[in-house]
C-alpha cells in the first residue's frame, strides 16, 4: 500500500496543505492558501524546487482548495491519479466525543459541525475542509485527528473547572486541551531521541507558536495542560492574553460598555503580545526590545513570568521531570526565551548549556550539560507528519 497521505490543515482565514509519505516523512509539495474572503488573496504553493505564488481573490475555502489543485498539476501533480491512501485533517475540537484519530463518515462530519459550539472560530473551518476534499478527491479514505484528542483523559482535578457541576454538564465545560497532536509528537520524538520509552518518562512540553500552550506528561499521559475550554486560557500568546481573571470580562461590559462580540474579538485578535506592544510576532517584538521600547520590553517579560509559573506548576505536579521540551516557532528559534525561562534554576537539577542554546543545528537537539540531572531539548514539531501517520495507521 502507498503511504502517501494529503494533508489538509483548514483555518479560520487560510488552508495549509501537504503531500507527504507517512513513513518517511518526505514532502511531494505543500502550500498555503491565506486571506481567503478577502480580495487580496494569496496561495503559495512549493513543490521540489518550483515555488508557485498565485495572487488574487478567493472566494471561499473551497475555491481556495480548488485553485490549489491546479497548482498541483502545473506542478505535475495529478492528485486525483498520484496513489494517495488517505487524507488527513486537522480538527481542533473534538469535544468529549471523538479522542482518537477516526474515519470521517456523514455521522463523524456531522458531529464536527456539531461542536462549532465549542469552537466557533475553527470546527466549522474544519467542516468546509472535509466537504471540500471529498468533493474533490472522491473515494479516498478521510481522517480527522483532533488537537483535543491527546488531553481527553486528563485526571478529574486538572480538567475541572470550579464552577457549577450541573451548568459544566449541561454545557459540557471542561478543560479540553489543544495542539495535543504537537504535544504527543514532540514528546515521542523526545523519548527515541533518549532512547527510551516514553512510559519511563515525565516530560514537560512548552508549545510556543503564534498560539502557545505547555503540558506535564507522566509516562505518556498528559496529566495537565495550559489551554482550557478554548485555546484562550494559559501561556502568554500572539494576540491571546492567556490566563485572565474571568471578572475582566463582566467589568468591561460595565465599564467601557463592550458588548460580547467586541470581548471576543479582543481576547482572541488584541491581547497577548500585540496587545500589549502592537506586535505579535516575536521577532518584530525582539527588534522594538532593542530599539529601546519599554512596553515590548514588559510584554516579553510578562510571557517569561506566566512560562515560568507553568513550569513550576508542572515539576511540582509532576515530583520527578526528565526532560523539558521546547517547540513550535518561538520554542524552536528563540535562544532568549529558552534561557530566560529556565535561568537560576539549577538548585532544581535544570542546567542550561548557554553555547548549546545559541546553536542552531537542524533536528532534535539537547541544549542542557551531559549532566544535567533534567535534559532540556529542542523539538521541531511536525503536526502534518504526525496527521500523515495516524491516518495511514488507520486506515491500514
Ligand atoms: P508558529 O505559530 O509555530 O509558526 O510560530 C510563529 C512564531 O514563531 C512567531 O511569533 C514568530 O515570530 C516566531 N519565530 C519564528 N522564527 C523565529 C526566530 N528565528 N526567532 C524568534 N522567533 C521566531
């Protein structure tokens, strides 16, 4: 059987794409479809050495998909007639229902759309994706991988919220958990990179992307994470504040007369970084730091001081940490905030090897001393490959 697998990753605004084999991780092309609606659209699509960019308005997701289908066979890429086995897709809500990667039938399709409740920006993003592939790769196996799915069984404590037990079941209110598929991956890649299983292990992971989120891991379970409900709660993120005291949210109604459409698009598109610099990429906020701008300069210290609380949460939870695990764009590249995260913490048997966190070297990397009691690592995080496997898994 073939493992090729076409992922697809359907956002809010954009599609990301890949077509990957599944065992080794190759990539036959991949792309991106961004400002979908809007009427400068863009797709960037690579395939080998040819970078094609097409420029102009897109419709609606499915066009997008569409489009990016006749950039596949100006590539010379039939996807129809290639061989591919399965589709992958990323579903960011899974709910209670779905925790372990399932073939997508009319039912499954229908419960997806379902939990848009749960996640009004992404799920229904998700839905159009799926109706969109099957409609243009008909008779090919679809699975959905859930970003929930890795945080289903957290113990009772770390996934309650201390509200009220009958309005959290009537709601379905709990602590669900995303980018559990970056978590699972990064921490199984950290085990062989150790070579060890990940059952002898307790790991914490910081996800540290655009959105950002950590977890404890006791022996390949997830015990704990930062995000909740929604991708809203927990780390310091792009343009999400993370953590909040739950009375801003009725305080702002009242005092500056915001109304809920106005809280949320502020909690989800103003706050975090760009809130509180007006930037929300990390390497825009390290250049207005060295030009002086005291309001960068908080916002990245106030994204160390809630990184440094959840690590303390986690090694207490967790009694005994082998290994820390850094990931995703600002975990992968920032050398400042993997220091200054895990600074003056020796006396707890973390010993950051300053020369090895200033290298740059492709793959998995360890960057704390050979005799670091914890090993801290750098794990690029692949969530397409991950998708790619566990629809082949599936399927096969
Ligand atoms: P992701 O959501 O994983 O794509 O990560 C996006 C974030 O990673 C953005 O804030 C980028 O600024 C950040 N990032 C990417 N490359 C670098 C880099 N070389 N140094 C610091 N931050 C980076």
């Amino acid at each position: 059987m073939s493992d090729l697998v076409f992922v697809l990753n359907s956002g809010s605004s954009s599609i990301k794409y890949q077509l990957l084999h599944a065992k080794s991780g190759e990539v036959l092309a991949s792309g991106i479809v961004e400002r979908i609606g809007e009427p400068d659209g863009k797709i960037v699509h690579e395939a080998g050495d040819t970078r094609l960019i097409r420029e102009g308005a897109i419709p609606d997701h499915r066009d997008g998909l569409r489009q990016a289908f006749e950039l596949f066979n100006d590539t010379g890429i039939d996807l129809k007639t290639i061989g591919i086995t399965a589709v992958g897709h990323r579903v960011v809500h899974g709910g209670e229902v779905f925790y372990q990667p399932t073939l997508i039938n009319k039912e499954v399709l229908e419960t997806i759309s379902r939990l848009s409740k749960l996640a009004p920006l992404h799920n229904p993003a998700n839905v159009i994706g799926i109706e969109s592939t099957l409609e243009l790769l008909p008779g090919i196996p679809e699975v959905a991988v859930f970003d929930t799915a890795f945080f289903h069984d957290l113990p009772a404590p770390a996934r309650t919220y201390a509200i009220d037990a009958k309005l959290a079941a009537e709601y379905d209110i709990r602590r669900y958990g995303f980018h559990g598929t970056s978590h699972q991956y990064v921490s199984e890649q950290a085990a062989k990179f150790l070579e060890r299983d990940t059952t002898e292990l307790n790991q914490i992971v910081f996800h540290l992307g655009n959105g950002a989120s950590a977890s404890a891991i006791r022996g390949g379970r997830a015990v704990d994470t930062s995000m909740g409900l929604t991708p809203l709660e927990g780390l310091v993120m792009g343009t999400r504040p993370g953590d909040l005291d739950p009375g801003i949210t009725p305080y702002l109604m009242h005092i500056a007369n915001m109304d809920l459409a106005d809280i949320e698009h502020l909690l989800n598109r103003e706050s975090g970084l760009k809130g509180m610099s007006g930037v929300n990429d990390f390497r825009a906020l390290g250049k207005l730091i060295e030009s002086g701008d005291a309001a960068a300069k908080l916002a990245y210290e106030t994204y160390i001081h809630r990184l440094r609380a959840y690590l303390g949460a986690y090694m207490l939870d967790l009694d005994r940490v082998d290994d820390i695990i850094f990931t995703a764009g600002v975990g992968e590249n920032s050398v400042e905030v993997r220091a200054d995260s895990l600074s003056g913490l020796e006396r707890y048997g973390i010993h950051l090897d300053g020369s090895r966190n200033a290298t740059r070297t492709p793959g998995i990397r360890r960057i704390s001393t050979d005799d670091s009691p914890v090993t801290v690592l750098v794990v690029p995080t692949n969530e397409e490959l991950a998708i790619a496997r566990a629809a082949i898994d599936l399927v096969d």
